[in-house]
C-alpha cells in the first residue's frame, strides 16, 4: 500500500500545503462557509480541488469519479460500467454521432461510453492534469480515434452552436455555479433534436432546511467534494426548461434502485472486498495515517495528509447522506432539444 502512496501528488505544481491550506481559508472554515467565494471564484475553486484530490481519488476509488447501485454479485467495477452505458443506450448513442462529456474527469467514464456506444465523445474539462490523463488513457485503450478532449471551462465551452449529436455530464454539472447556465450551454451546443443526459446531485424531500445535522452533512458535501450549492429536484427541471429543453424523464434512480448494495457502501466499510477497502472507512483511516508518516518522512509533499482529512470529511458526509436519504448523487435528467 504504502508503495503506491509514494507518487501521491508529488507533480503538483505551487506545493501541496500552500494550496490546501489556501483552500480550506477561502472555502471552508468552522462553519463551512465560502458560499458567495465558491461561486464567485468556481473555476479556481474547482481546479484547486481537482489538483489536490484527483490522485487520491484514483488510488481509492477508481478513474470513474462517480457512484452507482449494485446488485448482488455484481462487482464494485461492472456497477460504474453499467451505470454509464445506461446512459449512453438513453441518450441512443452509437457509431457515426459525436458527443460532449461536460466534465470528463480523467477520461474512465468517457473511455467507457465510446468503447459501450462507438459514438465519438469530445471530453470537456478545465483542468489541465485531466485533459493530459484521459487523452493518453484513451490511447491505451485504443480508443484514441473515438476521444477528443478541449481544455475550457464547461459554462463556456469552445465550440460552436449546434456541434454535438448528445450531451452528457455525470456527477459534474453539481460543480457549477449555476444550473441554468450550465444546461444553456449544453442546449447551445446541441444539433435540433439532440439529447441531453445527466446524473446530479440533488437533496431529496428527506432532508430537512431547519434540521441541524442535515444542514451539517449538506455543508460537509459541499466544501468536502467542491461543491458551490446542491440543489432540489424542482429547482433542476425548472432550469432545465428555462434553457430551452424539452424534458423527457426526471427520476431518483438512487431511490428506485432494486434491493442490493447502496451506492454509499464502498464508503461505510460494510460487506467490504479487497476491491472495495481502500474506499472504506477503515481504508481511508489507513490511508490517512500511511500519508501522515510519509510527509514525516518528507517522501510525499507537505500537507498530503491535510487533502485526505478533506476527502475524509466528504465520504463521511456522503455516506452519513446515503444512509439518511437525504442525498443522491443519481438524480437522472434526460432532455431533449426541440426541432
């Protein structure tokens, strides 16, 4: 284990502490707070995060930075990978069309999605370090001819009017500053006619605006996993159709997911596999204090072990949301562009 935490965030560039104590100040603090900062400064915001976490995330969680149910005996992996391609057979992906990945992360969904579809996915991202990882994953693969990948912020993406046969973004659009403006652009880059699909974030009629340990988890997601805001159900289809979208389908999959594996089991260390544990609780709690010795040691950067407190604070926050049902991270839009 420890071997492979010896490369943990040591290409960062601008030190490690630096940067995660900067963030905690402008974005955190006692009470969670930073909401007007996260918004106001969000690219900033989410590229400080993703340069921070985005090893880390790798090491305990996988290339596909996104949750999904499982049914029994069905492997933490087949899980992420079926939970893309329902996506990609709803939006009617397939051999000829071109889409946008609004968030492509490090190219694991993405990947995915052209080798399922052979539709031909232009990923979107304004973080360099992800731009760099999935084009040269996607090559790997073999799958270089079926990935694209522009550097630029997703509420403004560099690409014409009408571009794109589908759009889809899946656990990424929760990172913008602002709903509507986020599903515009994919309206704007979409062909009359295209489709539209995305999994968010979203708090569900459990959770309770006055409820103190509510409000305490909502404020752990949000500073924990780069959150500006999580948003309702109707708050989302209401922007959806303000962009000018016809909506087809607006559901909570999370809540009608057949009885199985939650999505936030990887995250409670119960049923745990060899698979699984770097995800868990305990997991976590090894990693944290395998990186506290290293930065002792001076083997990984100064303030590694601070990024994973951070991480630590979401998953617990994830996982407590889960169990309450007052979060999901699968509320599935699907949507289409008029003629």
């Amino acid at each position: 284990m420890a071997s492979k935490l010896t490369g943990i965030l040591k290409g960062g560039s601008g030190g490690v502490a630096p940067r995660i104590e900067d963030y905690e100040h402008r974005y955190g603090g006692a009470a969670r707070g930073g909401l007007d900062q996260r918004k106001a400064d969000y690219r900033d915001f989410e590229n400080t995060y993703y340069d921070l976490v985005t090893d880390l995330y790798e090491y305990g969680w996988g290339r596909s930075f996104h949750y999904a149910p499982r049914v029994h005996g069905e492997s933490f992996a087949a899980s992420l990978a079926r939970h893309e391609h329902y996506l990609a057979h709803r939006l009617n992906l397939q051999s000829g069309m071109v889409a946008a990945d609004l968030g492509c992360g490090v190219g694991g969904p993405l990947i995915e999605i052209a080798r399922f579809s052979g539709a031909r996915i232009v990923g979107i991202t304004d973080n360099a370090m992800h731009v760099e990882r999935a084009a040269q994953r996607a090559e790997e693969a073999g799958l270089g001819h079926l990935a694209d990948f522009l550097e630029c912020d997703f509420m403004r993406v560099d690409a014409r009017d009408d571009s794109f046969d589908a759009v889809f973004s899946i656990e990424a659009t929760c990172c913008a500053p602002d709903k509507a403006g986020v599903y515009g652009e994919a309206f704007r880059l979409l062909k009359p006619g295209g489709r539209f699909g995305v999994y968010e974030y979203c708090l569900t009629d459990l959770f309770g605006a006055q409820d103190p340990e509510h409000l305490r988890l909502k404020a752990d997601l949000e500073f924990g996993g780069a959150l500006p805001l999580i948003a309702r159900p109707r708050e989302m289809d209401e922007a959806i159709r303000q962009a000018g979208f016809e909506l087809l389908e607006a559901r909570d999959l999370a809540a009608e997911a057949p009885p199985g594996i939650p999505w936030y089991q990887p995250l409670t260390g119960s049923g745990l596999s060899l698979a699984s544990f770097r995800s868990s609780a305990p997991g976590r709690r090894l990693t944290h204090g395998t990186l506290w010795l290293l930065e002792r040691l001076r083997i990984v950067p100064r303030g590694t072990a601070q990024v994973a407190s951070i991480l630590n604070v979401a998953a617990t926050a994830f996982a407590e949301a889960g169990r309450l049902g007052i979060f999901s991270p699968m509320y599935f839009i699907l949507a289409r562009k008029p003629e």
